[in-house]
C-alpha cells in the first residue's frame, strides 16, 4: 500500500478546503506497522469536517493527535467553539462527547471488490464531467485488501468495464488459467471428470487465478488515483438515521476503550461521516446490513440467506510441482453425502498454490469442525502430493453466501443501498462473487451519482435508488444467479450430495436455467443443527504438522491483532444461553465452528464442581462471521471491533 500511503499523503497536504487548519502527526510506531500519518481538520460551512485520511491505523493517529493537543485533534478549528466548556463535557463523560461530524457526498462502507467498485465509478463519473463530488471509504482493515479472503480465480467481466486499460495499469492478474479439473473424491481415489461433463461454469477460459487480498490493494490504489478519500482503520459501528427515518451516514467506532468500556488514556471517539447517498459494501453477512435488513424490512420478499464457510491456506510448493495457471476442484471426501461441501487448489504463479474447502453452513452434525476437515482434506493423496515438500505460508477464514437468485433481499432503502456480498450476488456454482460484486458497485454508483446530480435533488430529501435495482435485474448479474437459481437448494432431496450434483448438471448442461420453477431456500443455516444426543461424534486425526497443523499455528498464521483491553465484539445476546442451551444441547458447538478458537467452554471455578463457562478468546477473531451466522441459539452478535484490528491477510 505503498503508493496509496503517499497519494493520500500529498493530497491531504495539498486539500484546497478553506481555512484548513491541519494537526500533522509523527511518524511513530503501532502494534499494527509503521506508517506516515498525516490529516487535516477543516471548517466547511462552519462545521468540523475530516479531509482525507489515509493510514495504516487511524487509531494511531488519533492517540498521537490527541497526546498533542491534550484536546481532541479535531476540536482545534471549530468557529465559535468552545473548547473550555467542551473540554469540561469531554472530561465528564468522553464517551457522550458530540463526534466530529464530516459531510460528503457518498459515503461507502467496505473497502472490498464492491465497494472500491462503487468508488472508482463514482469519481470516474464526476471527473469526466468535472465535478466536485467526495466519496469518502471507510474499511475496518488495517490496510486495504487486509481482511480480504478468497479463493480466487476471478471472471475479469466487471473489470473490463471499469478500467478497461487495467493490463496498462499493472492489476496484478499475472495468472491465466490454462487448464480445468474438475475431480469426485473418494478416500483413496480422484475421480477426474471429463471436460465436455463440466457445468459450463466451471470452464475458466479467459479467467485469472489472484490474490484477491492484492487486487483490492490494487484497486485501492485506483480509487485513491481518481480521488477517493480512502480511510482505511475505520470500522463502522452505526447507521445514522435522519428524522424522517432516512439513512443519513455512519458513525465509526470510539477507539480507547476498555474491556469495560471505559475510557483509557488514548481514547478518541468516533467519527461521523453524513452523506446524501451511504453504500455497504461489508462482504457477506455484514454487521450493518444485518441490522438495516431490520429497519427496512428488506427481506419481506426473499428467502433467507444461506451461507458456506470457505477454509483456506496458500502453499509454496516444489517448484517441480508447480502448474501456473491450472484449476482444480473437487467434491466428495472428506464430508459425507449429506453435507454440502466443494474444494479447491488454484495454481498461482511463483511456485504459490491456494487451496480451500467450502462446507456449507446448513450442516447437521454439531460435532463437525470445519477446520479439521481442511486439515483432513490435505491428506487426501492427490492433494498430498502436490503439498509434501512445501510449506504453509497463510491460512484464513470467511463465510461465504450460497443462497443465489433466491435470497436477494431489496437492494434500496432512503438514504442508501446494498452492494455486493452483503446483497448476496455470488454465483455458487462457479464460486465465484468477485465480478458480480464489482458489477453491482458499478450499477449503484451509476444511479446514485445520477440521483444527486440531477436537477431534481432536493438537499434534505432522501434519495431513493429504485433504479439501481432494476438496472441489476437487467444486468448480467442477475442472468447468471437466474441460471444457476436451482443448484444449491437442490442438494436438499433425499439423494444428498449426489441427487445435488445429478441435478445441477441436468440444469447447468441441458436446461441452462429455463426450466418453469425455482426451489427455494426454506431453512435458515443456524436452524439446521441437530442435538448433539441424535448425532454422531466425528474422531479426527491429529495434524502432523506437516500438511496438517493445528489450530493456533494456523491463526498465527493470520497475523491477526486486536488491540489488548478493548470490549468484547461478539456480544452475547445472553451471557447464560451458551452453557444452559449450546453446550447441553448442542455440545457447545461454537467450540468447533469458530476456525479460529475464539470460543471455549472452560471450568467455571466461581460455580459448583463441573460447571462450565463459556470463555470467549476474542483477540483470536478473523472476522469470518460464521458465528454470528451458526449459532443455533443466534445469541451471537459479531459487532466490528476498534478499527485496524482483526487479520493482516497477504497472498489471500
Ligand atoms: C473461500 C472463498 C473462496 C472464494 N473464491 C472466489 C473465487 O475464486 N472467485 C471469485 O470471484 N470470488 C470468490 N469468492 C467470493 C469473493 O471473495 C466475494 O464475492 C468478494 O470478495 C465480494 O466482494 P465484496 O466487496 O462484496 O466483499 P468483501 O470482499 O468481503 O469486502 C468487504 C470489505 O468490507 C469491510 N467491512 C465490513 N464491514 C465493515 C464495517 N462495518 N466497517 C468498515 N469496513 C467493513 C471488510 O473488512 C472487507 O474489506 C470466494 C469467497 C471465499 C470466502
Ligand atoms: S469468533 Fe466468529 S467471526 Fe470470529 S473467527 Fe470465530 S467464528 Fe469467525
């Protein structure tokens, strides 16, 4: 993120706001990394507004800003403000002290393949036309592209409409698949597929294998290039809402706090950012969107999501193994015929391999740990043998959505719109999400740029982006969820697995989405478990820490911080649900869903002899939201923590 640091930097040097009075902080040091900080508080029709801010951790920022000036850095330009009586306030109750409230035009939430999508479009659209217009990304990241995890061989559809010369601009799509393989594993056996018996969405013709963690670094790169505020560091922990119930913004999360929520000597609060037009972007089964899915009701008219968590590590392998450019994926062990599941090993470039295993959340069996059965997995000996010789290199997690065509809720509300894989537009059959994301970031941007530049914008009155969902439904996006609609809900006949894969190459090869009826996602996942007394204990075999590791030398392998003494952000909704129904019912299943060990039930030594209590290792969290998604008494809300903390994902 080298060029986005210095971009950002020159261009909150050179703001051409007025009366700009800027607190410039040291270079220093953070848990997180090292990098130049620099800001600018600005008086724009006398209120307090933030320029751009582009940092490794803005939390560093505003501990060093605030050590400075004793105040809070962005108190020093306010006209007409006083600071004595605000400082007396502060020192009463900080946590209750007005936030700094910045206004802009756009405001997007997720500095993912969507919503740096949305962006670009939006400043391409202003550009060419030459107006000011700010579009302000906030993304909890330390970094743009640290949170992101994929698999990722990625479609370059939307791409090629958003920056059409992307070669020219170095995207780092260096890796096009060269060969398909499609395989049905059994314990000993890879059954390989011929190709003319692929679903043609698996055909990857003219497709790249990436990391998708470095492509949205790239595309940062791009949306700072035409002019975005990209404000990595910042989580966004509440929607703002305007009297007539519109949304009016966000407010990001008060950085400093304790574990019991009281202020420690760094805190800052949060920041607001007000927009005629806010877009989440948060990735599947994002925190917001949960709850303005609520508010607006917006899946009145939808199925319930549905989701997959996806398991992945990258590899360097022998060189003499390596194959730039050839997919492989498979199905079948080691989940039985009962469990949705898919794999995947992409040959990257560099002697690199990336491989996953995707298990379906509508899982049964509480005793099964996803995470063992990646470990599992690589011991298959067509796996093993590309990886013996090599070594493991990053390892993550993240849900996924699977519920297609069928689970879309509405994409619009007053004030703001849905994009992305918070929507839900990833295409399961192909596994892939990035480009449709992308393409939905576009379409949104487009209809809101059109929104707030036309003639008829009224300041004050909600827009409403009713064209942004139908222009989707006419777009290629929703012609390929269409085509696809039946394939996941169909593994849910009595043939498991099997009656699954038979029908989806039935509706994939021959009736290529025309047949007359669509099936429906009935259950939601965390209602799919059954009692722990009706399922079967599944023996897993130790890692041999070769190919198989266990599970805190992979989550070391996150780079995963959180900062030390902060609230816990996966709220429980009641503290007494995880021993008194999860772990007598279920066996504590959180246990073993978590693939990063935040959850364990340990001795409660302040109750009688064998109880137990559920201990929450919350530094440990990958924000993969699985939890949050599975709990089968949805007494889990992930919340987003401080902002900058979580994983530090590279070559993901
Ligand atoms: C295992 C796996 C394999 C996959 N394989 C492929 C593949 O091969 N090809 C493909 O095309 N797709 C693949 N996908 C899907 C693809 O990764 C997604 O479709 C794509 O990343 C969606 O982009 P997005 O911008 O909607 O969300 P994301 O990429 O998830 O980005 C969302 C961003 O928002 C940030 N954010 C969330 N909440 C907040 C908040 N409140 N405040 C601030 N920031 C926030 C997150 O940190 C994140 O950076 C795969 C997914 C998984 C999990
Ligand atoms: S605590 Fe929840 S969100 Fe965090 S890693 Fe575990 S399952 Fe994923």
């Amino acid at each position: 993120m080298a060029s986005i640091s210095r971009l950002g930097h020159s261009r909150a040097l050179t703001s051409s706001m007025p009366r700009v009075a800027s607190v410039r902080a040291i270079p220093h040091t953070t848990h997180l990394a090292t990098r130049t900080l620099v800001t600018a508080a600005a008086v724009r029709g006398g209120r307090r507004v933030a320029t751009s801010i582009t940092s490794k951790s803005s939390s560093s920022f505003r501990s060093n800003a605030y050590n400075k000036t004793g105040l809070r850095a962005f108190s020093q330009s306010l006209p007409g403000y006083d600071a004595e009586e605000t400082a007396e306030e502060e020192e009463e109750d900080p946590t209750k002290a007005e936030r700094f409230a910045d206004e802009t035009d756009v405001v997007i939430v997720g500095g993912g393949p969507s919503g740096l999508s949305a962006a670009i479009r939006l400043k391409q659209l202003a550009n060419a036309e030459g107006r000011e217009l700010r579009v302000v990304l906030v993304e909890k990241g330390g970094e743009i592209g640290a949170h992101t995890l994929s698999g990722a061989v990625i479609e370059p559809r939307a791409l090629n409409e958003l920056i059409p010369d992307w070669k020219e601009k170095g995207a780092p799509l260096n890796t096009a698949v060269v060969e398909d393989d499609f395989r049905i594993l059994t314990k000993n056996h890879a059954i390989p597929i011929p190709v003319p018996l692929h679903p043609p969405q698996l055909h990857n013709d003219g497709n790249y294998i990436v990391s998708l963690s470095n492509y949205v670094k790239w595309l940062g790169e791009q949306a700072e290039e035409a002019g975005v505020e990209v404000f990595p560091g910042f989580s966004a922990s509440e929607i703002l809402y305007n009297e007539d119930g519109s949304v009016k913004g966000i407010a990001t999360s008060d950085v400093g706090l304790d574990k019991n929520f009281q202020p420690k000597d760094n805190f800052e609060r949060g920041m607001e950012f007000h927009a005629k037009v806010t877009l989440f972007a948060e990735g599947c089964h994002g925190s917001l969107t949960k709850k303005l899915v609520r508010q607006f009701d917006l899946r009145a008219d939808s199925d319930p999501q549905t989701y997959g968590i996806g398991i992945k590590e990258v590899w360097k392998i022998d060189p003499a193994k390596a194959q730039p450019g050839k997919v492989i994926h498979t199905v079948g062990w080691p989940l039985d015929n009962k469990t949705y599941s898919g794999a995947f090993l992409y040959h990257m470039g560099d002697d690199m391999v990336s491989l996953g295993l995707v298990i379906g959340l509508d899982y049964e069996n509480p005793y099964l740990s996803p995470y063992k059965e990646f470990q599992r997995y690589k011991h298959h000996p067509f796996i093993k043998d590309i990886l013996e010789g090599g070594e493991c290199i990053s390892y993550g997690a993240r849900a996924l959505n699977e519920g297609g065509y069928q689970s879309i809720p509405k994409l619009y509300f007053p004030g703001g719109a849905l994009i992305g894989c918070t929507a839900g537009f990833l295409n399961l059959v192909k596994i892939k999400g990035t480009h449709t994301a992308m393409k939905s970031g576009m379409l949104a941007a487009e209809s809101a740029y059109k929104a707030i530049t036309s003639e008829a914008f009224e300041e004050g009155k909600p827009v409403v982006m009713e064209d942004y969902e139908a222009n989707l439904k006419k777009s290629w996006v929703y012609e390929e969820l269409h085509t696809v609609r039946n394939c996941r809900p169909s593994f849910h006949s009595p043939l498991g697995n099997l009656g699954g894969i038979m029908y989806s190459g039935l509706e994939t090869i021959f009736l290529r989405g025309r047949s007359p009826w669509t099936f429906h996602n009935r259950k939601p996942d965390h209602a799919c478990l059954v009692p722990a007394k009706s399922a079967k204990p599944i023996d897993y075999p130790k890692p041999d820490g070769k190919i198989s590791f266990d599970l805190l030398t992979s989550v070391s392998r996150t780079g995963t911080n959180h900062a030390e003494n902060q609230p816990v952000h996966l709220r429980l909704k009641d503290k007494d649900v995880p021993v008194q129904r999860n772990l007598k019912v279920y066996d504590g299943p959180e246990q073993r869903f978590c693939p990063a060990g935040v959850y364990e039930f340990v001795d409660d030594e302040s109750g009688p002899e064998g109880a137990k209590r559920l201990q929450i290792n919350s530094q440990n969290c990958i924000h993969c939201k699985t939890c949050d998604i599975k709990d089968p008494s949805q007494n889990i809300d992930w919340t987003v923590p401080e902002g900058g903390g979580g994983p530090s994902y590279s070559f993901t």
